[in-house]
C-alpha cells in the first residue's frame, strides 16, 4: 500500500509533468497531451507516467516521439519545479484506459438497444 508520502509526491509530480508539458509540446504537432496517472517507484527514483494523447493517428504518433525525444528536457523542467532528493527518471507509457472504458460504454449502449424492453409486471 502507497504511504501518505509516495501519494503526495505523485500529485505533486502529475502537476509538474502536465505543466511542463503543457509549456513545452506544441498541440498543433504532438495534440493534446494529458498526464492521466504517476506511478513512482518505491525508492522515488524512477516515475512512469501515463498519458493520453488526443488527437489523429499522426499526431498522437508524433506527440510520443516528441515526448520521448523531450525526455530530458522535462525531467530538468520537473526538477526546477519539485524539490526532491533525486529526479526520477521519467518513462512514458500510452494509457489506453480511457478508450478502454469509451469502448466498453458503447458497447453496453449497444446492448442496451438490442434487448426488447420487457413489459412491467401487473398486480
């Protein structure tokens, strides 16, 4: 289980990656870039953070290449930003979580509008 510390500084790391971010990546070329979660390790070295990228194909694509390319640049942007004993070393994963979830609500929809609706019970 997650101390109250760990919790506190993955906000505070979410923060300051989505802001950076935000200041660093041009949305017409990488889209629309969200910090969905941070998962820190458990000696705060190391962070992986997930995002989502809204947009086309090419640009969610071109926004991953960009952020990994940018790498360095935001873990020195999060570094001016939080003080920490050591700046973990960022990994950025695609979070597919939130299209999961879309994808599961149109199917429930779909369902939804398949089954006949049954007549209520009379008394």
């Amino acid at each position: 289980m997650p101390t109250h510390r760990h919790e506190r500084v993955r906000e505070l790391l979410k923060r300051a990656i989505g802001e950076a971010i935000r200041r660093e990546m041009p949305v017409d070329q990488a889209g629309l870039i969200t910090v969905n979660d941070v998962g820190v390790g458990g000696d705060l070295k190391s962070a992986q953070v997930f995002i989502s990228i809204l947009g086309g194909a090419e640009q969610q694509r071109t926004g991953f290449t960009l952020l990994q390319k940018h790498r360095l640049r935001l873990q020195d942007l999060v570094a001016k930003a939080v003080v920490l004993k050591y700046v973990p070393r960022l990994r950025f994963v695609i979070d597919e979580s939130v299209s999961r979830g879309n994808r599961v609500m149109q199917i429930l929809d779909e369902l939804e509008k398949q089954t006949p609706a049954e007549p209520s019970p009379q008394e």
